[in-house]
C-alpha cells in the first residue's frame, strides 16, 4: 500500500477525531449548566405535582 495515501487517511481520521473532541468539550462547557437547571426545574415540577395529587386522593 502507497504510504503516502496511508499518511493521508491517518491524518483525515486524526484531524475528524480532535476536532470532534473539542466540540464535544466546548459544547459541554457551555450547556452543561443550562441542562443541570432545567433538570432541577423539571424535578421541582415533578414533585410539586406529585404533592397535588397526594393532596387529591
């Protein structure tokens, strides 16, 4: 096999793998903090629903 083309789809692959890492990173980053207060908003929700219906029966 030509080493030159080896060179080339080694760097292609390299290349896809940490620019996907840094987006992975980057977007974790940023959103990760928006996705935990909506998590604790949905589970404030959760509970105080589930409070109404206990009130209910």
């Amino acid at each position: 096999m030509n080493a030159d083309v080896f060179v080339l789809f080694f760097n292609a692959f390299l290349t896809t793998l940490i620019s996907s890492g840094i987006v992975i990173w980057i977007l974790r980053k940023k959103y990760l903090p928006v996705i935990k207060k909506l998590e604790e908003k949905s589970d404030q929700e959760r509970a105080s629903a589930k409070e109404a219906a206990e009130k209910q029966r």
